[in-house]
C-alpha cells in the first residue's frame, strides 16, 4: 500500500466509488458479523439508495455474502470469496502473523 493512504482511499482509488469503498472498509473492519442496510447506511454515513446500489453490486461479485431472515436481510463480507483476502490485504487489516499462512 502506498506509504500514507489509508485503506478507504486505497479502496477509493481502486474502484472509483466512495460508497463502495467505505462498505466494503467497513464490512472487512467487522469481518465476521452482519448486518442490515441501514446499519450500514448509519455506520458509513452513506445514503440508504447508495447502500442499497454497492451492496447489490458487491452481492453480485460475490464479495459479501447476503443472508435473508423472516423479516431482514443481512449482509457480511464473503470470507469464501476468491477476493477475500487479496481486499484484506488492500484494506491493510492483515497483521504479521496472517501473512504467513
């Protein structure tokens, strides 16, 4: 990662989407809990229609993983995806001792 880039504008740069950038830093942040749309929405400071657009596509990748309930739908970050770990490593959330498994 470039030397004073945090992970949002890596992401940022990356895709060329804010929304999608700060979803998926988030997501990545809470690797392994989920959540519903407008969690999100709060949690990024994003609006619920750009939410819902990112998340639809990221679903659509595969990159987070949509869990539907009786009543809610719940998205998390896809750990089985091909991308999982190449994005963590972007992000900067792996530590030391993840690099070498």
């Amino acid at each position: 990662m470039t030397k004073g880039m945090d992970s949002e504008e890596t992401l940022v740069r990356l895709f060329g989407s804010v929304s999608r950038a700060r979803i998926l830093n988030f997501l990545y942040a809470f690797e392994g809990q989920s959540f519903y749309q407008r969690q999100i929405m709060y949690e990024t400071g994003l609006a619920l229609r750009a939410v819902q657009r990112e998340l639809e596509n990221l679903a659509s990748l595969s990159l987070v993983r949509v869990q539907k309930t009786h009543d809610k739908v719940f998205y998390a970050i896809n750990r089985d995806s091909p991308f999982f770990k190449p994005f963590k490593e972007i992000c900067g959330l792996t530590s030391k001792g993840e690099n070498n498994q």
